[in-house]
C-alpha cells in the first residue's frame, strides 16, 4: 500500500484557500488541479508499504508525535517545483513553526525508516508545502504565482500526526489509517529523546 505521514489542514483554512485558488482553475485547464478533499501537509512520503511494515508503524509513530508540541502553522504565498519558468507543481508555502516542523518530519521519517519503510524522498531537504497543481510537461507559472504572491491564510494549531494511504485510482483517494497527538506542552527533558533527524 501507498502511505505517508502528514499534518491536516483544517476546514476553515482550506476554505479560505479555496476561495483564493477557485477563480484561477479555468485559465489554467493545462494544470492537473488538486482539490479540497487533497490537501496537507507532507511529513514523510512512505511509498509502497507491504501490510506488515504498515502495522508495525503505529507505536514508533505514536511516540515521535508526543516528542514534539503543538506547532502553530498557516499558509501564504506561492512557489513551483523545480522553478516558476518549467513547474511540474504548483504550491502554497507555510509559515510559523518551521523550525519544530522540520523536527516533526524529520523523526517521522526517522521512526518510519526504523520500522522498516524509509522514505521514499530520503536525503532530500524537507520543503513543507501544500500541492496546489500538477503537471506532466513543464509549465511557466509565473504569472500564476503573481495572482498567488500576497495571499495569507488564517493560522492554526496543528495538534496530530496522520498514517494516510493514498488510493490513486479510486474515491475518496485517501484513506487515514491512523493519527496520533502532538504534545499539548513540551515534555519533561528528563527521560525525553532528543527530536531524530534523517
């Protein structure tokens, strides 16, 4: 099965966004737009996980979750991989808590890789975005990326962590196996490992 490890965007927040991004969809038919029901926050793309790794990963999960607080996150602006002049994907950034989240994902991906599922994008510098669009030929986007510069979303707390299978052939595509809490305070040092970093 297909999984990664990712944080929720909450309804009001992807509404907001909705709102900004809807008016662009039609004079950009060439892009493969992503909808509502699609968007999140990447930790760790697992890749293809046989069923005895996936049952495995919920403790090591659990317990890289309550290593790390709350984080508090929101959306703004825009950018392309891999540039804005020859974009296969369009996306929202994130501000806030960057540093605590890089900490997330990297021992998300750590506990992940030590349950026998590395992650598929091991050694690549952790990028946090939102997907917006996607596209199999190279696209300038520049001008699209101007319409998206200024836009600032509500923040959020992200409270939890989610094990999500991706289904890309059927609906709903994502299927959440299971999610598990950040810490409501920074735990006790006494006893605490220090945050794991691929």
């Amino acid at each position: 099965m297909r999984l990664f490890v990712a944080v929720a965007v909450p309804e009001q927040v992807a509404g907001e966004l909705e709102a900004a991004v809807a008016p662009l969809r039609s004079s950009w038919p060439s892009l493969r737009w992503t909808g509502i029901d699609a968007w999140h926050l990447t930790l760790a793309f697992l890749g293809e996980v046989n069923d005895v790794v996936a049952a495995g990963l919920a403790d090591p999960l659990r317990i890289a979750a309550a290593e790390h607080v709350r984080l508090a996150l929101s959306l703004a602006g825009s950018g392309a991989f891999p540039g804005a002049d020859r974009a296969h994907v369009l996306w929202t950034g994130v501000h806030g808590d960057l540093e605590r989240l890089d900490d997330l994902a990297g021992s998300v991906a750590e506990a992940a890789k030590n349950e026998g599922a590395p992650p598929g994008e091991e050694g690549r510098v952790f990028q946090p975005h939102l997907t917006l669009a996607r596209s199999r030929a190279a696209v300038d986007v520049r001008a699209l990326m101007a319409e998206l510069a200024e836009y600032a979303g509500t923040p959020w707390m992200a409270e939890e962590i989610y094990l999500i299978r991706s289904r890309p052939d059927s609906r709903p595509r994502y299927e959440t196996l299971g999610s598990w809490p950040l810490a409501a305070t920074t735990p006790p040092a006494e006893g605490r490992a220090a945050p794991l970093r691929t």
